[in-house]
C-alpha cells in the first residue's frame, strides 16, 4: 500500500489514539500532524509551543499556513503510514486538495461526549471568545460536517472500544486492497 492512511474528523473524537493502535497492528508508522507541527514550530522559533499556542499567538490563518507545510512534507514521506488529522485541518482547501487522494476515514464520537471533552482542557483556541463555549462548538460542528462527509465515503463511530474501532479501519483497508 502507497497511500497513506489518513483520520479526519472534530477535536477529540479519538483519531490519534486510535491511529496510533491501527498503526501499531498494521505495524506501520504513525504520524499525529498536531506533534509534527509542534516540532516544526519549535525548529522554526525556537520555542517549544502547542498547537493551541501557537494558533494564540500566530492567529488562526498562520497557524492553517503552518498546518499545511507541515501536512505537505508528511505526506512526502514514502512509507507508509497512518496520519491524525487536527480537526480543523481539512478547513483549509489547499490541505483538503492534498489529502483525497490517499485513504481518509472520519472518526466520530457522539457530539456531547465531544464537546465533554473539550472543555476539560479549557476553552479551545479555536472558539470565539465571543460566544458561549456550547454556541462556538455547535457552530463549528456545523461548519466542519459537511467537510468531513465531502471528503470521505469511509466513517468510522468511535463509541465502542478502541479495538472496534480499530478493526472497522481494518475492515475498511482490506475492501480496497
């Protein structure tokens, strides 16, 4: 197989852990984009930040730009592997161009045990300051949707074990080989 694996979907619906054990069982590598970036960053500045601070401190539209260098050189890479999407990831177009032509699956979750999640860490970088944490997660959720189903056929429900949904992906891998 020479197209990578790639997981898409919101914030927290489970797409590197899940990735992570896929690619442990496919014994193949594993590639979480948010780390990468962090790692990029830090090559960069000098700074050794989050995703969540850099898109503070950098804004939203640098932080996309950063995203999609980084997505850019990842899927250069000529083995094989399973990629983790940042849920926003796909909401720049030029990234969106990139990734269709490799295996992309949609992880989900049940929308509250999402936004549960979520807001254990705080308040995400990604919300408006100027909503409610609830009325911004909706609203995004709206947004990315119709994105996620655009760019995939393939989804998987993560609201069962880990290894469920792991072998929903493998069932999904072995119909395309």
């Amino acid at each position: 197989m020479t197209k990578h694996i790639i997981l898409i979907g919101f914030k927290c619906v489970g797409k590197s852990v899940i990735g992570r054990e896929l690619a442990r069982q496919l014994e193949c590598r594993f590639i979480d984009l948010d780390e990468e970036i962090e790692k990029s960053y830090f090559r960069k500045n000098d700074k050794n930040l989050t995703c969540r601070q850099i898109m503070l401190s950098e804004g939203q539209d640098a932080f996309r730009k950063l995203e999609h260098e980084v997505l850019v050189k990842v899927l250069k890479l000529p083995v094989f592997g399973v990629i983790s999407l940042g849920g926003g990831a796909v909401m720049y177009k030029p990234s969106r161009e990139l990734i269709v032509t490799h295996t992309v699956i949609e992880v989900t979750a049940p929308k509250n045990i999402v936004f549960e999640r979520i807001m254990v860490r705080g308040r995400p970088a990604f919300f408006s300051p100027d909503e409610h944490p609830l009325d911004s997660f909706n609203r995004i959720w709206q947004e990315r949707a119709p994105v996620y189903s655009q760019l995939t056929k393939y989804k998987i429900n993560n609201s069962g074990s880990l290894q469920q949904a792991v072998d929903e992906i493998k069932s999904i891998i072995n119909q395309l080989i």
